[in-house]
C-alpha cells in the first residue's frame, strides 16, 4: 500500500507540474491574445483616420476644383456677352445707317419733279 501512495503521490506531484506549466503557457497565450487586439485596436483607428483624411481631402479637391471651372464658366460667359451685345450694336448701327440711306433716297424722290 505504501507503494501505492507512493506512487499516487508522485503521479499527483506529476500532474500539479503539468497544470502549472499550462497555466503558465494559457497566461503567455492571454498576455499575447491582449496584445494583439490593443495592436488591432490602434490599427483600426488609424485606418478610420486615415480614410476620414483622404474623404475630406479628396472633398476639398473636388470642390475646389468645382469653384474653379465654375469661375472660368462664368468668365467665358461674361465674354461671349459682352461679344454679343457688341455685334448686335453694330448690327443696329448698319440698319440705322441703311435706314438713313433708304430714307435718303425716298426724300431724294420725293424732290425730284413728276416724270411726264
């Protein structure tokens, strides 16, 4: 019986080795688990920073560059009225100068004695 105990107690002795050896390997795999998610953590808030970064830079960009075109729009429009109103003056001023000389050959008529 002694040997038994013996043998008991060494087996027991074995075993309580074995569980603290796995609960140091489970307090390693815990320590690497918590700082893998602290790294996931920080990955994913530099991520959320850098894609907040560029959606507000690209906005800046196209909206810049929508101020822009819309400048040069408006400055081409600017012209081409400016063009228009100077070919629709001179276009009134021929009519006013070919209305003065039709209106000059009507008075020259108008003068001139009846033909028999």
């Amino acid at each position: 019986m002694v040997n038994n105990e013996l043998t008991l107690s060494t087996r027991v002795s074995d075993l309580e080795k074995d569980v603290a050896e796995i609960k140091g390997h489970l307090a390693q795999t815990n320590q690497a688990i918590a700082q893998g998610n602290r790294l996931t953590i920080w990955q994913f808030i530099s991520f959320t920073l850098v894609m907040a970064g560029t959606l507000f830079g690209t906005l800046a960009w196209i909206s810049g560059s929508l101020r822009e075109e819309l400048r040069m729009n408006r400055e081409m429009l600017e012209k081409r009225i400016e063009q228009s109103e100077k070919n629709m003056d001179n276009r009134f001023i021929q009519m006013e100068k070919r209305f003065d000389d039709l209106r000059q050959v009507v008075l020259s008529q108008q003068k001139q004695p009846p033909k028999p």
